[in-house]
C-alpha cells in the first residue's frame, strides 16, 4: 500500500515537472491584483475559489498541449531533449489525459463564475491551442503566448465583475510585454537551431542583439503601463515602491543575460520573473490595506 501510494505522488510530481507547474507564478499574482481591484478588497470565497481552479485548469492544460505539440522538436533539439516526452517518461495519452481534465475544470470554473467568463472560454482555449503551434509560421509567437497569459487578469476581474472594463486590458497589456519579453529572452538560446530547422522566432528573425533590444522595449513598456496603472486605478506610493523594486529586478535580468549559459538565462528568464509578479501583488495588496 505504502510503494502505490509512493508510486503516485512519483506520478504526480512527474506531470507536475512536464507542465513547469511551479511557473503558475507567472500569471497567477497579477491575476489575483485584477480580481483585488475589480471587488475593491477581497471578493467572496466562492468566487476565489472558482478563478484559481480556472486559471490552474488553463495553464497547465496549455502547458501540457504545449508539449505534446512540441514533442518532436523538443526531441531534436539537444536543449530540450531531455524533457519528460522525448525521453518517453510520459507518454502521449497521459498528456491529453492532463490536457482534457484540465480544460474541462477551467471550462466548469467558467461556468461557475458567470456567463460573461462562459460566453469567452472558446476564445482563450484558441489561443492556448494555436500558440503551440505559431513558431512554425510565425515569429510572433512570444506575442502569442504573452497575449494567452494576459487572459489570467482579464478573466479574473470579468470572473468578479461580470464585465468588460479598461484597467483590466491595462494590467493584461502588462502581462502580455512581461511574457513576451522574457519569452523572447529564452528564445535566444536556441537561434541556430530554429534557423537550421524552419522555426520561426524573434531571435532567429532578428538576431541576439535585435532580439535583446526588442525584449528590453516591452519591459520598458510594460513599466510605464504599471505606472499608468497607478493614476488609473488612484493608488498611493507604496504600489510605485513595488513598481520600483520590480524595474531594478528587471534591470539586473537584462544585465545578467549570456545566451552561452544555460543557467544564467534560467535566473534571467525564469527565477527572476517569479520574484517580479509575487513582488507587485505584495506591494498591491499593501496599498489596499493602507488606502
């Protein structure tokens, strides 16, 4: 009894792996600031409960498409060769296993929230389902998958509200530079190979120090819609001290990036990006309570 049960958390913390499950704090924080300002403080139980079962159902069914789409390719690609599919650690079934539970949760969620989020579910299923296939048509891919994650603070404030409003398009427009931005960050890496293999790309369309420069002008942007942000939504100095914090951190990503090293573009990429949007929920929240 006690091997099987230790058999399925193995399992468990496998598809976990497969999905990149710790990277829900990507979205997740900003997601959480939508659902904090559409109910001007802390909405009821039920309705928190419901977006986090819709945003873990659709992250993490887009994120399992996403490697099952990108199995064959992961498999040449001596970077990605040893993720969980090429290896055949997971197998294809398993995958669509998580994709469908997953998508079915986010779709029930929707359902559970209000018809608004319902009535827009076919929309943010396309975009997690085309993504995974833009980068062999179109270097706009990183816009792509920025604009699929800006959805998680757009769905939540229309989850609490019920309709369509300006800031939340603001804060999803933040999201959507942040991702793209850093996408495009980790994208470097693999410019000869996406090259050599008909893989559409900004790096491989524009070059490393094209790339980089186009990377760095979303973050600019996205800083300057966070501080948008602050007169729209009439917030105190504690928000633009975290919008502070989060620029000098966005700053040390862009200053620390060497395509060459695997693991320095890991920190640049990732590891930084999950302090940033924890980091601006923190200092949102506080403004909250001080205001």
């Amino acid at each position: 009894m006690a091997l099987n049960n230790i058999n399925v958390l193995r399992k468990i913390r496998t598809y976990g792996e497969l999905v990149m499950f710790s990277h829900t704090l990507f979205s997740l924080p900003f997601a959480i600031i939508g659902m904090i300002w559409a109910a001007k403080g802390v909405p009821s139980f039920e309705i928190i409960f419901w977006i986090l079962v819709a945003l873990t159902g659709a992250r993490n069914g887009a994120n399992a498409l996403n490697r099952w789409v990108d199995k064959d390719i992961d498999k040449k690609n001596p970077r990605t060769a040893k993720r969980h599919m090429p290896r055949k650690i997971v197998n294809s079934y398993e995958v669509w296993g998580i994709v469908i539970v997953c998508f079915t949760l986010f779709t029930f969620a929707a359902y559970k929230l209000n018809p608004l989020c319902l009535r827009l579910t076919p929309i943010a299923l396309f975009l997690f389902f085309i993504y995974s296939y833009t980068k062999r048509f179109t270097w706009f891919c990183h816009i792509v998958l920025g604009i699929a994650c800006a959805g998680a603070p757009v769905g939540a404030w229309i989850a609490v509200t019920g309709e369509f409003s300006f800031p939340p398009f603001v804060l999803g427009a933040v999201v959507a530079l942040w991702v793209a931005g850093f996408d495009i960050i980790y994208g470097t890496q693999d410019i000869k190979f996406d090259r050599e293999n008909g893989l559409f790309s900004i790096p491989a369309k524009f070059g490393l120090k094209g790339a980089l420069v186009i990377a760095k002008g979303f973050h600019c942007i996205m800083i300057l819609l966070l501080i948008a942000l602050y007169y729209i939504m009439n917030l105190t100095w504690i928000y633009l001290t975290g919008v502070f914090i989060a620029t000098i951190l966005l700053g040390i990503e862009h200053y620390i990036i060497s395509p060459s090293n695997e693991k320095k573009m890991k920190v640049a990429a990732y590891s930084i990006n999950q302090i940033i949007s924890p980091l601006i929920l923190l200092f949102t929240i506080l403004d909250t309570i001080w205001a």
